[in-house]
C-alpha cells in the first residue's frame, strides 16, 4: 500500500532526488522548500511520513518539529541534519523526531529508515483489531463432523486453499460469502480459509457489523485523517489497511447501511480505498470473507441490499448446515467439548450415557453448536458423575424433535399411520418441499415458512434433494 512522504527540504537537487527516488519504489511524495511550505503541504497533502531537514531558510527544523508534532503526536519524522552535528540530532530525538539521518544523505538508507517506520506503524494499527488465537483453533480439524454435507464443506474448502496458492503473488482471491443459522460456525470456516492458506502469516482482521452504528463503520473500515469530523483529533488506520497483505472477514454483512454499500463495492471492484477526509487514493492487497445468518437474497428483492454488492461478495458462497441435521456429528461435537471443558476445569474424563446421547440427537438444537458448547461446558460444572445422564443435561430452552413435531400437529399429540410395506423418508421430505414450494410459486422464504425451517435449512435440503430453484 503506498505511503504519503512530505519532504520538507531547501537544496532543490537532493529534493528532486529523493522523490525520484522513492516513488520508483511506490511512495507517495510531495516536495517543500521551506518550513512554512512544509506546514502548509502537511495540512493539506496529510503524509504518513515526514523527512525534515535542520537547516532550512527561516524558521529551523527543529521549531518546524514542534509545530508538527503539536499538529499531529504520532506523526512519524525523520531529521536530515548536517554531518556530524550530533547536538542538533540529540535535540531533534527528544523533540520526538522517529529517526535521523546525516548529510551526505544516502538514498538507500533514507528507503530502508522509511520502510522500516511505516512497518512498524502499520503492525501497531494491525494489533489494535488483531485478535491472536492459538493456531489449533483455526486448523481444518477443529471443523468437526463426519456426515455428508460437513465433509462436502471441508472438501470445497480444501480447494479454495488449493486454488488460492496457485493464484500469483499478490492476487487476493475470490470474495467468499459464509450463510447459515446463527451458531453454525462460520467465523471458524472464515479462521479456517485464512489459517490454512497463504495468507496464514498475514493479519486476520475482523469485524462484526451488526455491533457497530452505521455511521462509525466507514470510519472504521476506511479509516480516517485528523480534523475528519469533530472527534478525529489524529489519524487512525482503517481495517481495510490494517489488514494488508491478509483477510477482512466482516460478520453479519447484512446489517451494513445501504449507504455505505456502495463505497464497500467500490472498494471490492477497484481495489482502492480511501480514508475520510483525504483526496488521496490507496491501493489494497485484502483478500474479503463475509458472513451472514440473514435471508440476503430476500433483502436484495426489498431493496434493502444492492444485488451488485451481493453478487460480488458471493463469489463463492459456503452454507453451513444447522446442527439438527448433522446426525451423529452432535455425539462428536458433544465429546470434543466434554474434553476441552474437563481439561479446562481440572475434571476428570466424562461420557454420556446412551440415554443421554439419544437425547442430543432428539433435540432441536437452535442455537446450534454454540448452544451445544455452552450447554455441555454447564453440564462439566454442575456435574458429579464421570458418566453425564440426560436429567443432567441442561435442555431447558428448546424443543425435542419430537416436541417440535407435536406442536406443530396443534398439541394433539396425532400420530401418522405408516402403510405395511413402508415409506422412505427422503421421499416423504421431498415430497412436501415439491408441495410447499409449489404453494409458494417457489418463492423459497414463503416455503420455508409453510414447512417451519429457515431459509437456509431448506436451501440446504434442496441441494441434498439436487432440487434446482425455478425462475
């Protein structure tokens, strides 16, 4: 990403030769030739760097210091002083100046003092978002499950990484949208393409939209310069450039104001950011992974989200599938976070009873694995026995399936009578999507409705079923 550099510096020569100099290597330069220029160009040109000569007509380097310093505290300034006047060095590093650099100045060590300064000043705006995990939370492995469609899942993962290391250097990949019920899983997927790729030594940035008003999350994703609005009292890094090099993963993309969709699309489309309150561009290097739990494509149809940002984001778009339909994934998940809770409580090892399995399997689950987590890490607590029986379970706040199916028959408990040779049951659940998307002219979010799952449950079964949706 390019860096802004002022050069504030009298000899006409070497001033020339050092913005020819950095701009072959991707620096933004502007050039003054005195101190009072050099103010005037930092209020408007707003640079990330600033290199100061000492001796300049008029007022000296180090009263220029102060005043840009007073400006801006955390602006980054590299002196230029005359050979060996160490005084003026000391005075200008207790003035706060970063660095400085004696005359005859040589061009490669002003390059590699520079690159230096802005990296460090980088990963200092990186770590304030940057939230470090072990590496064994973010590993392939942590995505649990055995049946059919989680193996599909880490499968289409699987070739993304692949895909991604054959892409040339640079080229940040497709965008991907993670979909499924709230639970499921999806910042681990997102942990899990970033962690597993080659951007695994780069920042992982992220960012829950829904958390964040409207009209501090440009600020936040964009980032902004001093005097912006009323409270930018300094510059501040934005995500997309705090995670260069790495992955923006923004949860909850459906919450994001209409009005900041456009700049967002700008951003994807044109790889070019710019903060508020600057005129100038940057470019990005930031590979894009959105989640949501939200029915976007029915807030495309109200108008609600621009169809082109959805389209763009989508790419490759992942569903996770709620936990009521991952079978015996439940008793594997159940026993992985028996383990971690009684390793992390200082308990002994624990099992559930068959009973107690059968009842997991029973449940509706809708808070989905972090329902799951939460109530297993209780159950560790409260429990006694190395054994777990179901009156330890702690599943007080949803239905059974089976609660659910009687609920949904008008609480008459009515059971269905089976002829002699049978049915199959995916044949019976085919049979009433056919019926509940034709009565819904196959408006997919009415016919969820009608048969009592979310959208993207019914999604997820219609591609089990290989139902394609009609126009």
């Amino acid at each position: 990403m390019p860096c802004a550099v002022l050069i504030i510096e009298d000899e006409v020569t070497l001033s020339r030769n050092m913005k020819a100099y950095l701009e072959r290597y991707n620096y933004d330069v502007r050039t003054a030739g005195s101190g009072e220029e050099g103010l005037q160009q930092f209020d408007s040109f707003k640079p990330d760097v600033v290199v100061l000569d000492f001796q300049l007509p008029g007022v000296n380097g180090l009263e220029i210091l102060s005043r840009i310093r007073g400006i801006d505290p955390h602006i980054i300034v590299i002196m230029v002083t005359a050979y060996g006047n160490v005084q003026v060095a000391v005075d200008a590093m207790k003035a706060g100046a970063y660095d400085y650099l004696s005359k005859p100045l040589i061009l490669g060590e002003l390059k590699l003092l520079l690159d230096k300064a802005v990296g460090q000043t980088r990963m200092q705006g990186t770590l304030s978002y940057y939230k470090k995990k072990e590496a064994g939370e973010s590993s392939l492995s942590n995505l649990i499950g055995e049946s059919p469609s989680m193996l599909s899942l880490k499968e289409k993962i699987g070739q993304l990484i692949q895909m991604e290391a054959a892409l040339p250097e640079g080229e940040p990949g497709p965008a991907i949208l993670i979909t499924g019920e709230t639970g499921t899983g999806k910042e681990l997927v997102a942990r899990a393409l970033h962690f597993n790729g080659i951007r695994k030594d780069q920042p992982f940035i992220e960012i829950n939209c829904a958390a964040i008003p409207g009209n501090l999350l440009e600020a936040e994703l964009f980032g902004y310069e001093r005097g912006a609005f009323t409270d930018a009292k300094e510059k501040k890094l934005g995500l997309f450039e705090a995670a260069e090099g790495g992955t923006l993963f923004l949860d909850e993309i459906a919450e994001i104001d209409i009005s900041l969709q456009a700049k967002l699309l700008k951003a994807l489309e044109d790889r070019i950011i710019r903060r508020l309150g600057s005129l100038r561009d940057q470019k990005i290097n930031v590979r894009i992974i959105t989640a949501t739990n939200q029915p976007i494509e029915e807030l495309v149809r109200q108008g609600r989200f621009r169809s082109d940002l959805y389209f763009r984001l989508r790419i490759v778009n992942l569903l996770l599938p709620p936990l009521c339909e991952r079978g015996r994934d439940i008793l594997l998940l159940a026993s992985h976070f028996l383990r971690i809770h009684c390793r992390r409580y200082g308990k002994k090892e624990m099992a559930l009873s068959e009973e107690a399995e059968e009842m997991l399997l029973t449940y509706s689950w809708p808070g989905n694995v972090r329902e799951l987590r939460n109530m297993i890490e209780q159950t560790v607590l409260l429990s006694r026995k190395d054994v777990v029986d179901p009156d330890q379970l702690a599943l007080t706040t949803g239905l059974s399936r089976s609660k659910a199916e009687e609920t949904a028959g008008g609480g008459r408990g009515a059971r269905i009578l089976l002829p002699p040779q049978g049915v199959s049951l995916e044949e019976v659940e085919r049979d009433l999507m056919v019926q509940a998307l034709e009565q819904a002219s196959w408006n997919i979010t009415r016919a969820a409705k009608l048969l009592g799952l979310s959208r993207d449950t019914l999604r997820y079964r219609m591609e089990k079923h290989k139902m394609e949706p009609k126009a």
